[in-house]
C-alpha cells in the first residue's frame, strides 16, 4: 500500500465518524418476527389439525406424519411468495463453523411449457448437494459426492433479504450418503434427545408426571468493529481476521473507559440496523454495549430453546457482517484480533426446564431445592469429569491467543458457584449444619431444614469458565466466532450421563428413605468431585499450581485440547448417548487438526509476506535516509547529532537483521512442527513491533493500533 492511502484513510474516516449517520428506522414490535414461518402464520395458512401436529412436534419432538409435509410446503410457499421471496434454500450448518445454501427458484414450467411457482413436500423434507466440497474428516471421499439435507421442523422456517429480492430458507440437518452426521446441527438434536431423555428419567424418580423438557441458551456475542477502509489496508486481518503484526498503543484499555461508555453515534446506528434485521428474523436482541476493549461491542440475545438460539447465534454473526458492511465497517469475531487487548468470547448461558420448573433455579421449597441441588451435583459431577471434552470442544487457532488473558477465561475447566452455594454443598458432604447462615442441626435434603436459596446469591466471578449465575450456568470458554453447537452438544450430553447415573442409583434404593438415600448419594457425588469447584482468581499462578494438585487438566494448545476425542471412554460415552459415532468423533478431531494447520500456515505465509513486501522496504528506506543523514553530517563535521544517529542507525540496523533472520527462521519453520511455527511467527512479530516504533510514522505502510481501535 503507498504512504498517501494510509493517510488518506485517516483522515476519510475522522470525516466519516464526525457526521452525523443518515436517518434510520429503529426497531419496531410490529416487525418481531415478520420473516419466520411462526405458529401464528401456520394458524392462517394451514388446516388447524396440521399446525396442531406440527406444533407437537416443535415443542414436544412428536414425529410428524410425511403425509402433512405437502400441506406445509404448500402454505410456506403461499406465504413466501407473499412476502416477496422468488427462490428457497435449505439451510444448514456443515463442519466448517459457518452456514450453507443453495439457493432453488419455485419456478417450474408445465408440459405447454407455462411457468408455475411450486414447492412440494419432496422440495421440503429434503434436498441434495456435494457433500465432497465440504470439511468431513475422512468421512467421505472426494469421488463420494452424495449428502443430504434434511428438514429440521423444531426450527422456524425464516426469509433472508437482499437488495434485490428474498429467499426461503428452511432450516435442515446435513448428512453423507452413509447417513453420517456432517453438521453441527445432527448432534446437537441428538444431544437434546439424550438429555430430554435422562431428564424425564430423573424427574420419574421424584414423582413429577412427565412434562416437556426444554434445554435453553442464550449466547452473549462478543465483536469488534473497524473502518473497512483500515481493513482493506490490512493483508493479515483479510486473510487470518486478526492482526499478525501491531504494537500496541500507549493507551488502549487500562483506563477502563470504553465498557459500558456512552455508544458513538456511527456504532449505534449500525447497532440500530443491526436490532431491527435480527427482529424480523424473530431474534431476540435484548442487549448492546460496549465492551471493555477499544472497538470492542457486544449483544446479547433474550434466552431461547436450545436448537433455536445455535441457528439464530448464526445468524446473529451473519447479520453483524452485513450490516457493518453497509455501514463501511467490518465486524471481526476472531476470539483475538488485536494483541494485548481483549479477545471476544461467546458465552453461553446454559439452563434447563421440566415444564414450569427451573431445575436450576434454587428456591424455598424443601422438595424443589432437592431437585435444584440433584441437578446442580450432577453438572458438578459432569464438568469433572468430562471437562477434558468441554475444553476439546472450545479449541482453535483463534481461542489458543484468547484463553487466560484479558479477562478470558484460563484453559482450566473449573466451577465457579459463590460463598453461600458452596457453603450448602460442605454441609451436604458433612451431613450437618455448621454456618451461621442456617438453623444447626442435621441437614437433609428435601426437609425445612434446607436454607432459603435466593437467586443471584453470590457475586460474578469473571475469570472462571463455567460460572453459577442464579438459574443458569454461563460456560465463558467458547471463542466469538464458533458456533454454539458442539459446546452444548458436549454439554448436554456430559449431564444426561451423570443425570441417569444418578437416576439409576435411586431406582435401586429399595426400602431405603428416598430423602435419606438421595442426601448419600449427593455426599458421594460432593465428595469425589468437589475438586472442580474454585470461587478464587482463575487468572493466578498459584490456581495453576493448585490445579495441577487437584489434577484438574491444563490443555492449553489445540493440539493437546483436541486429544481426548481420541480417548476410547470418551467415545464410548459418545456412542452409548447416541450423539457421536466413533467415525463421527474421529472426523471431528481430523477436521480441527487440519483446521489448526491450515491455518497456522495461513499466518505464517501472510506474515512472511507483509515482512518482505511492506515492512522490510520501508525499513531499508528508513536505514538508508539514516545512513545519508549521517554521512552527510561527518562530511560536513557537525559536532552534534552524529551521535545521535548513529545510536538510532545502529539500533535500526540490528531490527532490519533481526527481521531478516527471524523470516529465515519461520520460512524454516513452514517444514518443522506446528510449535516450530508458532515460535517463529512470535519472533517475526516481535521484530516487525520493533521497528513500527523506529521507522517514520508516515512511511508506515499499516494501518496502527491507535488508529484502528480508536478512530471509527
């Protein structure tokens, strides 16, 4: 890039954020999900005995009768043809971590060759693609070509707009010829299934008639914003969306000024868009802030069911693209974009139901606080023993940066529940009450002698990962740009496991007390795996000594967190939940190693470019304007200032070696192992800082941390 654009950008964008935005239309109720296919518009285009069984289906996961798919394709189409739709897709999330379509016209023509708009139950139900183009760890070969879509009918069919029409789309499961899961979407279903079942099995053991079971998320999204102008000027942001290369400025985020600050009036004006895309589209965005980072932003979304909240997360990303597009800007979800400041997370905010009941919401009533604190030592016992695949299913290039710094949590997996929980959950092992806080005297679940449970008891501990926080657990691990899908698909199926373990233990209880029985078989649970309990500073060095005593696993690359998908208990549990098959769980573990490569060398090559081709020649300039300088102040026998530059010569020159050797080492490095590489990139980076503060500002060929994070 020349000097001028650089610049030139500057200065076109201090304009740009001094206007005032172009007038907007804010987010209307009347408009709340006017694109989705909802019960309401099923009422108005379907036979009440179809929406009836389709709704069965939806909330209670009743198989739908083929036979009804007509009538629903039917009225899908009456309806998006009303609102503007020419074509449909089937919608679905492949191993990749993003979406996919293919978009279909409803035109067809009869035999006088008349053109019709038909959309069929066939159309509907399913649909095929190339299923060799697409990530599948082995699963199928490049000449095996045959996947699948499949109609997933608990997710609501939506309309995607652009500026010259609309589409259909129809949210669908993705599977090979073999009827091998290649999405994200298949397991999670499956995991939902597996946990509805452990559940009702758990509740049968308290007497509750059997309900609907509901798994809820809402995924808090984190992000930054830059001017696309900055970004175009930035080959690495364009090709690993984070910076390779960037000292950072004097002031970034130690001040504390940006969270929660007052929203620049650009920012909420793509906010404001942003609000009413995600709207029409049913998604309920609730939340908008700012972040702790300079540039850093965030939204959160009301709480949904489960399978609904991973499909409008991905939307949610998608969205977020295309309207900062509109607004000039470029919304950047790697988990760390800029080095030294906040990455951004997802958190996902995991609860769930048993009809009306919360069974993570503690309460006052001695019967319910039993089912409260079964539940809350069955994910205790989940997350300790199986948080080796919590932490497999958050790894990636992108969250190795992220994970333990700057308010992320570390790649230690640990419980985080508070003073007052913790203290119910001692007393529980010790069998007796000890606190002032309750009435002495022995405790046993289910009788008035269990204390009071408010909500929201305890303080928020941010460093921790997998956080109690009054009804819900908040999992912080997961990185801003991956999809929600496989953290809650491991999720839900870790506490279906210790659900029907418990389950299991009071079914044989005999003539036994259930209270009786029950309060010994959570003192068990306590007892083995209180462990993964820590209410401390998870950013410490002495948490990582302690929980190296504990023998709490520290997976801290890829690498080593991707590992235990391999373990075969691992992929027993898997397999006996029906979640993953073990050819299933070993393409996963292919599809993120050769993730983690193919991107490491992605930035290695990138950096290597931007070394020899940007920063190495302004460098030598830099040298060479030095070089004359100081020659022609001893021809002319200055006496001051010769020092002077030959110091700032000299530490010039020894950068300019510096990064001719440390490129030499990661051109090396691109035949050695990925460890080799990272240490490489590392040095590279470190030379190319050095010299952004040696070589003259206006020469600079990239954009600066001071510029981006702060001028937008």
């Amino acid at each position: 890039m020349s000097n001028y654009n650089r610049a030139d950008a500057v200065k076109e964008i201090a304009v740009r954020s001094g206007n005032p935005p172009m007038p907007g239309t804010a987010a209307s109720i009347s408009d709340f999900a006017s694109d989705v296919f909802t019960t309401e518009v099923m009422r108005q285009y379907l036979p009440a005995g179809v929406t009836d069984a389709l709704n069965e289906t939806i909330h209670f996961g009743r198989p739908l009768d083929p036979a009804l798919a007509g009538d629903i394709a039917s009225a899908m189409k009456s309806w998006a043809l009303e609102r503007g739709a020419t074509h449909f897709t089937h919608w679905f999330q492949p191993l990749n971590g993003g979406t996919a379509e293919k978009h279909d016209a409803f035109l067809e023509l009869d035999n006088d060759g008349k053109a019709l708009m038909e959309f069929s139950g066939k159309n509907l139900i399913g649909g095929e693609t190339d299923a060799s183009s697409f990530p599948s760890g082995g699963l199928r070969c490049t000449f095996e070509a045959r996947g699948y879509t499949a109609w997933d009918p608990t997710s609501p069919a939506f309309i995607k707009r652009h500026s010259n029409g609309a589409t259909l789309c129809i949210p669908t499961a993705f599977c090979s010829f073999t009827g091998e899961a290649l999405d994200k979407k298949t397991p999670l279903l499956r995991s939902i299934q597996a946990l509805n079942r452990a559940t009702t099995r758990l509740m049968k053991c308290f007497s509750f008639p059997e309900e609907r079971v509901m798994v809820t998320l809402g995924a808090e999204q984190e992000y930054f914003l830059i001017d696309k102008l900055f970004y175009l000027q930035r080959p690495d942001l364009m090709q690993t969306g984070r910076t390779l290369f960037g000292a950072p400025p004097p002031k970034h985020q130690q001040m504390e000024d940006h969270y929660f600050g007052s929203i620049k009036p650009r920012i909420l004006a793509f906010m404001t868009e942003v609000e009413r895309e995600l709207w029409k589209l049913g998604i309920p965005a609730k939340t908008r802030h700012n972040e702790a980072a300079p540039a850093q932003f965030e939204i959160a979304p009301r709480y949904e069911e489960l399978n609904l909240a991973v499909d409008h997360n991905m939307l949610i990303m998608e969205v977020l693209r295309v309207v900062a597009d509109r607004h000039n800007l470029v919304c950047l979800m790697h988990e760390k974009p800029f080095f030294g400041v906040n990455g951004s997370g997802k958190h996902c905010n995991w609860s769930l139901d048993y009809g009306d009941l919360s069974l993570l919401k503690p309460g006052s009533d001695p019967h319910r606080n039993a089912i409260f604190l079964t539940a809350l030592c069955a994910v205790i016992r989940a997350v300790d023993l199986h948080s080796d695949l919590l932490r497999a299913v958050t790894a990636s290039a992108g969250n190795d940066h992220r994970l333990g710094a700057n308010e992320a949590p570390p790649a230690i997996i640990s419980i985080f529940l508070g003073d007052q929980l913790t203290e119910v959950i001692e007393q529980i092992e010790n069998g007796s009450v000890t606190g002032s806080k309750c009435r002495p005297g022995a405790l046993k679940i289910g009788a008035d002698m269990l204390p009071p449970l408010p909500r929201d008891a305890t303080d928020r501990n941010r460093t921790s990962p997998f956080a109690f926080t009054g009804n819900k657990f908040e999992f912080r691990a997961p990185g801003s740009g991956q999809s929600c899908s496989a953290v809650n698909m491991m999720l839900n199926t870790i506490a279906a496991e210790s659900f029907d373990f418990i389950s299991e233990q009071l079914e044989n209880l005999g003539n036994t007390d259930f209270n009786t029985g029950l309060q010994k078989i959570l003192q068990q649970i306590i007892k083995q795996h209180k462990r993964i309990i820590f209410n401390g500073d998870n950013y410490s060095k002495e948490w990582v000594q302690e929980a190296e005593r504990r023998g709490l696993p520290n997976l801290r690359s890829t690498l080593d967190a991707i590992a235990p998908l391999k373990n075969p208990a691992n992929q027993e549990l898997m397999m006996r939940y029906g979640v993953l098959s073990k050819s299933e769980l070993d393409s996963r573990h292919e599809i993120l190693l050769e993730e983690y490569l193919r991107k490491l060398r992605i930035e290695a090559g990138i950096a290597l470019e931007i070394a020899n081709s940007m920063i190495y020649p302004v460098a030598v300039d830099e040298f060479s304007r030095l070089c004359s300088a100081l020659n022609r102040a001893e021809s002319a026998k200055r006496t001051h200032g010769i020092a002077a530059l030959q110091n700032t010569a000299d530490r010039l020159g020894l950068s300019l070696d510096e990064l001719n050797a440390a490129g030499d080492e990661l051109r090396r490095s691109l035949c050695g192992e990925h460890t080799e590489i990272l240490a490489a990139l590392e040095r590279v980076r470190r030379a190319v800082d050095t010299l952004e503060h040696q070589v003259d500002d206006a020469n600079w060929p990239l954009p600066k941390y001071r510029e981006m994070l702060f001028i937008y």
